[in-house]
C-alpha cells in the first residue's frame, strides 16, 4: 500500500436492515463482504433501528467504535457492553450479537488472524498532536469524522477534512495541526 487520501467519491454506501453503511476500504483492492475475501475492511454505519441482530461473519474478527449516539452490544454467553461516544468493544464476528440503541458507528472487520487496534481523538482547534502509528502494524489508517486537520508524514503534507480517510503506507510519525475543532480515529490492523 501506499499512502493516499480517500473521500466521499472513493466510498460505497449501501442500505442495511437497520440503516445505511458506507465502505470506506477494502483490501486486497476488488475483495467483496458477502464473499468474505478480504483482509481488512473499514466502515461507518447508521443504526436507526432500537434492536438489531448482528449477521454472523464467521472468521471476522471486529471492533465496532460509537461516533454518536449510544449502543448496548449483547453477545450471548460472553459480555455485555454498553458504548457511548468513542467506547470501543472488540468481538469475533461468529458470536450471536444483539444491539440496542441508535447510534453512528465505525467498523474494523479483518480476518486470518488479524486484530486491530482503534484509537480516537477529541482534538481543539489549534491543538498539535504527534502520534506514532504502531511499529507492528500491517496497516495503519487516520479517520477525520468531524472538522478538519492538516497532516504531516515527512515531507508529505495533507490536508484531511470530515469524512476523509487517509491510508498510511507504513508505521510513521504524524504530526497533527487542528484547523477546526475535530474528531479522529487512528486505526491499526496488527498482523
């Protein structure tokens, strides 16, 4: 992979029984869900439904990150957790998984073995950040869901606005400038 900017124009959303999802990534690049012949896939859901019941994705493993709003995650005879904004629960996607409450919510699936890793970021405007992606990371990912920030990498320079995706290549420093006061997930899928 090489680093590079995703935004709107790059996604795929589609309906779900219980709102809309939309596919920020997916590798190797072609690989489908419903096939379940992919690595890694990130995505944000809407769940405007009260209760909804998790399709089993046998040898997916998942980490689901509340944005807005406030879920209750049941999986039957392993735990109970109760999300509000920015709580994360890891779960294997064949576990039988309820959810209660609406909410917006994003979504790390990988799968051989994988885990990941989601870290997020209430930030000011103005504020300077430095972050270390993670040195065993097979692949790393800045998520920008509200404001705006301007992204060093080395001599690299971007600017990421709400709703954009940026892929890093390999584990870096970033350094963060806020423009606008923002909310960031940093993502890492561990081999």
């Amino acid at each position: 992979m090489k680093n590079r900017l995703l935004t709107s124009k790059d996604f795929k959303t589609s309906k779900w029984s219980g709102g809309d999802t939309t596919e920020l990534f997916i590798s190797p690049e072609g690989a489908r869900l419903k096939e379940g012949n992919f690595n890694i896939r990130l995505s944000t859901a809407t769940v405007e439904v009260e209760k909804s019941v998790f399709t089993k994705l046998p040898s997916i493993s998942r980490t689901l990150v509340v944005l807005d709003g406030k879920m209750r995650l049941e999986h039957k005879g392993k735990h109970v957790k109760v999300l509000s904004k920015f709580n994360v629960d890891y779960f294997e996607g064949d576990w039988s998984t309820t959810s209660y409450g609406t909410c917006v919510d994003f979504n790390v699936m990988t799968t051989n073995g994988r885990a990941s890793k989601v870290t997020p970021f209430s930030l000011m405007e103005r504020d300077e950040v430095v972050l270390q992606s993670c040195i065993e990371a097979e692949a790393s990912f800045l998520y920008v869901y509200k404001g705006a920030i301007d992204l060093s990498i080395g001599k690299e320079r971007k600017e990421l606005l709400a709703r954009n995706l940026f892929v890093l290549s390999k584990c870096d420093v970033l350094e963060i400038k806020v423009l606008e006061k923002s909310e960031i997930l940093l993502i890492e899928v561990l081999k």
